[in-house]
C-alpha cells in the first residue's frame, strides 16, 4: 500500500480488493493552476484482485508502475 495510511503494513497483496472510479476534467484546469471542474465522474466499479486490477487498467491503457505516490504531493497525479 503506497502512501501514509494507518493499514500500510496490514495489507496482503493476494486479499487486496479495490475501487476503480473515472473522471475527467479539463487538462487546461491543471495548466493555468485552476481547481478541476469535472466535466465527467463515474461510478465506482469494485474490483476483486489485484489481477483483475491490472487487467481492467491495461484496457485503459495505464499500468501501475505509472502511478507515483502522492502522499507528499499536492498536485493532480495520476
């Protein structure tokens, strides 16, 4: 688990489930340092595996090796 939760040590990649939502906003936003307004938010999708969380992310295209950890960032990451 990345980042400072109180679970970081507890999680066990094999029992780990997860939440996928999507949303989107305007790239321009983060550009001239706007908050986003979202044009778009979906509704969670619930995913069982980490497995199945590669699966669903390779179909859009992004993997988790992409995603930083943003504990320590203010920014928008991905």
């Amino acid at each position: 688990m990345i980042g400072h939760s109180p679970y970081a040590n507890e999680c066990n990649k094999d029992e780990a489930k997860f939440k996928l939502r999507i949303s989107s906003f305007l790239a321009s936003d983060i550009d001239n340092e706007y908050d986003p307004s979202y044009d778009y938010v979906g509704k969670y999708e619930i995913i069982a595996s980490l497995n199945e969380l590669k699966t669903r992310l390779s179909t859009l295209h992004v993997n988790l090796e992409q995603f930083i950890n943003s504990s320590e960032d203010d920014e928008y990451t991905l």
